[in-house]
C-alpha cells in the first residue's frame, strides 16, 4: 500500500462521481440527491484523513515541489479543503436538482478539480520523493482505517491553516 497510490485513486472516484451526475436524470432529485450525498461524505472524509495522516507528514519530510516551500504547500491545501467544505455546504440548503442546487454542486466540483490537480502535481509528488516507503505504507493503513471508520461521514469543520501548521509542525 502506499498513500499516494489511494489518495490519487480516490481523486479518480470523486472526478467519476462528478461525472455520473452528469448523466442522472435531472427530474430524478432521489437519485440526484443520493449521489450526491454520498459524494459530499466522500470528499469530507477524505480532506479530513489527509489533514490527519497525510499533510503532518507532509510537513516534516516534505521539501516543497517543484519551488516555494513546504509550508506553503500545506497552508494551501488548508485552504482548499475549507473552500471545498463552504462549497459543498452551500449545496445543502437549495432543493435538489434546482438552478441554485447545481450551482452550487459545480463550484464544489471547480473548487476540489482545482485542488485535485494541485495535491497532485506538488503535494503527492513531494511525498513521492522524500519519503520513503515503509511510511508511505504504514500512513495508508491509518489513512484507510479511518475513512473505513467513518463511512457514513464526518461533521465539516474549516480549519485555519496558520494553526494546523503551528500544531503539526
Ligand atoms: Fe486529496
Ligand atoms: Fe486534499
């Protein structure tokens, strides 16, 4: 197992989770709002684990990739993941399937391919380099322990990205 392999296998199952709305039928607010429901727990979890197991790693043997540093690798995806929860909580008030619901469900899903791509292309490949895999193993187990833990999701909870630097350091 290695974390980097799950957490780019999971950016997979959100990106087709997005595309399956795509082709629900759009007077299907059942289908429609289950999907997306569990989407929603799939992308909460997910930001969370990482936030616990993944970016304090990150913090300590990461070097910043491919310029900058490390802190400002992780104070931005801090970032993200909140503008990703604001979003998704955004969708939870419109009625499914209503002009302000797919708004809603679309600047989630701009916001976390923005993100996705980010955590990709600097994060995952940091990690890749610097550490090594017997950590990278052993963070996926922790990793995928909770996110079994918590299939049925989590209370979204912003976090300001000074702070969680300053106490995962
Ligand atoms: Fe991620
Ligand atoms: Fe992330």
């Amino acid at each position: 197992m290695d974390i980097t392999e799950v957490i780019l296998h999971q950016h997979h199952e959100q990106r087709r989770m997005f595309a399956l709305l795509d082709e629900m039928p759009r007077d299907d607010t059942e289908a429609l709002g289950a999907v997306w429901a569990r989407l929603a727990v799939l992308l909460e979890v997910h930001a969370e684990a990482e936030e616990k197991f993944f970016y304090p790693r990150l913090l300590k043997l990461g070097k910043g990739n491919p310029e900058g540093d490390v802190d400002d690798e992780v104070e931005d995806a801090i970032k993200d993941h909140n503008e990703i929860r604001d979003a998704v909580r955004a969708a939870d008030g419109p009625q499914v399937g209503s002009e302000e619901w797919w708004t809603a469900v679309w600047e989630a899903r701009k916001a976390n391919d923005d993100h996705m791509a980010e955590e990709e292309r600097e994060d995952l490949l940091d990690f890749r380099h610097h550490a090594d895999l017997q950590t990278r193993h052993d963070i996926a187990v922790q990793f995928l322990t909770y996110e079994a833990k918590h299939y049925a999701g989590i209370p979204a909870q912003d976090k300001d990205p000074e702070e969680y630097i300053a106490e995962n350091r």
